[in-house]
C-alpha cells in the first residue's frame, strides 16, 4: 500500500499555527500569505483525513493533539540531518492544457496556485487532445470536447457560449452583419475546434463549413487573425475575453450560442491518488467557480 506522506511546508504550518494560533502571525512567520497558510492546513488535513483545529481560535482537536506530537518530534528528528528545510521534496506535477485556456484561463490565475503550494513544482505542456495533439507523460490533461472519454477518469472544469468577434476596423468597413446571409457573405475565419455549423444552426439555417477562407487550429492564434482584420470568428467569450477587454475584437451580435464542447481535466486511474493531482483538481475547479 502506498502511503500518502504529508508535504514538509503543510506541517511546518501545522506546527506553527497550533503554536500561534493566527493565521495572521504564522504567515508573517513563515515568509507566505494568509491564504497559503490556511489551503496547507486543508490540505494536510484533507491528507490525513482528520481536523486538527477547532472552528473560530484554532484550538486543536483532540485527534490533532495527538498528531501535533508526531509532528514536532519528526522535525525534531529532521533537525539533526542536513536538509532540514526540505530541500529535495518538492513534487513534480505535469499538466497538459490546451493553448489558449492556458493563455485565457489559467495564467491570469497561476499565481494562486504557486503560492498556495510551493512545494509543487508545476510543469505546463501544450496539448489538444481534439486534434490529436497529445502530451506525453502528463499526469493531468485539459480537454476541450465531448466528454466521453473512455481511456480517461475526467471532470467538467468549464462550459462556454460562441458568439461572432471581429476587429473595429473590420466592422467599419464591412458591417454591420444584422443576418445570417450578410454574415455567410463575408470573410469567415475557420478553426475545427469551433465550427461554424453551431451557429448557422441555432439561427435556423443547415450550413456546412465555409468553404474559403483561414483556418487556424488555436484560438488564439485564430482570436490573433480576426483582431488584424482578417475576417469574423465564431470564439468562446471566456476564451476570447482577453481580445474584448483590450478593444482588438467587438461582437458582431448580441446573441449567444452554447458550444457543443466543454473543457474537461482528464487523468489516468489511480493519479488522484497522489496529493498533487488531487490539489490541484480541486483548487482549479474552485478558481473556475
């Protein structure tokens, strides 16, 4: 059986905690914020399966008395080695994201991550498992499709609604687009992540694919096309919020679609198993609301 051993910085705030009891003072203490003192605690707790304080003075539980003393004597212990501030433990967690969730989505939240726990090592890799472009090694995978992943465990992270995004500049010139057929008529940018068809379909109309026009298969390679006028794009808001808060893209319509697809966090049976994934499946679902 494989025992699931507490990371040294969770019980390094353990101990410091119980012997403060301010999360305010163990913070200044141990050089991190509030917020990183008080998702060690959960975690270790979450580990050990037991609370170790109570609700409103931190006062230990009785189950965290007795754990309190296993902890001070293993430091103790780890005192009299060299290496004692736990160098060497940190844990490698590898995850695979699509581009531009990692660019939307995740960077602008990161920095929560590594602060809650910076005894992960973090390694992001670029995949999209749609297109069969696949990272190799990872422990945890973004996907962005249907959801039926037979090879994979996997959770709903985020949904997301399609509407049409251009430049100001291309809309002065060529707008406005008030129906399906001006829309048809003009440059569509083309990506196989997001096909046209759902749009053209919740307006009524059975239309494939344009037959002209660029085709990128990034979004945001294909959000970078439209912002320099090179025609309208059919993006997911949450991925193209960036675009629209800087003004290099506009929506053409007040109307939402649902996109067919979702963004889902895949892994292998059996890597929840291990306290890194498990952290960071739940802190990202948590960031995402």
């Amino acid at each position: 059986m494989t025992a699931r051993i507490p990371p040294i910085q969770c019980l390094l705030t353990f101990e410091t905690l119980a012997r403060l009891r301010s999360v305010t003072l163990a913070a200044d203490e141990l050089h991190v914020t509030p917020s990183a003192v008080s998702h060690r605690v959960r975690q270790l707790e979450q580990i050990i399966g037991t609370k170790l304080f109570g609700r409103a003075d931190f006062s230990l539980t009785t189950e965290g008395s007795e754990y309190l003393a296993h902890v001070r004597e293993g430091l103790a212990s780890l005192e009299r080695f060299p290496g004692r501030d736990g160098v060497g433990t940190k844990r490698k967690l590898r995850v695979a994201v699509t581009p531009t969730f990692s660019r939307s989505v995740l960077m602008p939240r990161l920095r929560g991550f590594i602060e809650a726990y910076p005894e992960i090592d973090l390694m992001l890799q670029v995949s999209i498992p749609l297109l069969d472009v696949v990272a190799e090694d990872a422990d945890l995978v973004v996907r962005f499709g249907t959801g039926r992943y037979a090879d994979m465990e996997h959770l709903c992270l985020m949904t997301d609604e399609v509407t049409p995004l251009a430049s100001p500049a291309y809309l002065r010139e060529n707008g406005p687009f008030d129906s399906i057929e001006e829309l048809q008529a003009a440059k569509l940018i083309k990506s196989p992540l997001e096909p046209w068809r759902t749009w053209f379909l919740a307006h009524g109309v059975d239309a494939g694919e344009p037959g002209e026009g660029s085709s990128f298969n990034d979004i945001g390679l294909m959000c970078d096309a439209a912002a320099q006028g090179l025609g309208i794009a059919l993006v997911r808001l949450k991925l193209g919020q960036p675009w629209l808060d800087n003004g290099s893209l506009e929506r053409i319509s007040p109307r939402n679609v649902p996109s067919p697809h979702a963004h889902y966090l895949c892994w292998r049976t059996g890597a929840m198993d291990r306290w890194e994934c498990a952290a960071f499946a739940d802190w990202l679902k948590k960031s995402l609301g």
